[in-house]
C-alpha cells in the first residue's frame, strides 16, 4: 500500500519551495529556514512578487500580509503548507 508524505516531508517540500522563491523575489539566495524576508532586505515589492508566485503555484488566495505576519521562512512555509492542506480537504469535500 502506498501512502502519501508524512506531515514532515510535504513541510520540507514547502520550506525547500518557498525558499526559491524568495530567492528569485530576493536576488539573493535563501538557504536556512530561519531567514528573515524583511529583516534580510526584503521590502514590499519584493513581498508581493513572492505573495503573488505561492498563490499561482499553490492556487491559495493570500496577501502580502500573510507574509508580514510570517516573516521567517519556516513560518510562513508552514503556514502556506497548512493553508494548502486545507485547501485540498476542501476540494476533496
């Protein structure tokens, strides 16, 4: 019997994800989980660019703020990781 990813894993996916794209949104390469979008130069631009890529990769409908309540990398992973967990329950209701 197969299964699917464990909590862990689909987290990890998301944290190794998230961190190219704030990458990209960044110039810069992101590379620990602890990275700080705003502390590490982000600004607002840069936050949408980043917002406005998870949710066309991940169809989720977040803001900016998200990323401003969640501005280290592990955090707002999670959170997009949950918010898209949801979102397949949802669909598959």
């Amino acid at each position: 019997m197969t299964t699917g990813p464990t909590t862990h894993e689909a987290t990890g996916t998301y944290r190794q994800r998230v961190a190219e794209i704030w990458s990209t949104a960044l110039g810069t390469q992101v590379t620990t989980e602890d990275h700080q979008f705003f502390a590490d130069g982000g600004d607002s631009f840069q936050a949408a660019l980043a917002t406005a890529t998870v949710r066309r990769e991940w169809g989720l409908e977040i803001t900016v703020q998200l990323l401003i309540d969640h501005p280290v990398l592990k955090d707002f992973a999670d959170r997009v990781a949950q918010l898209a967990a949801q979102l397949a329950d949802d669909r598959a209701r």
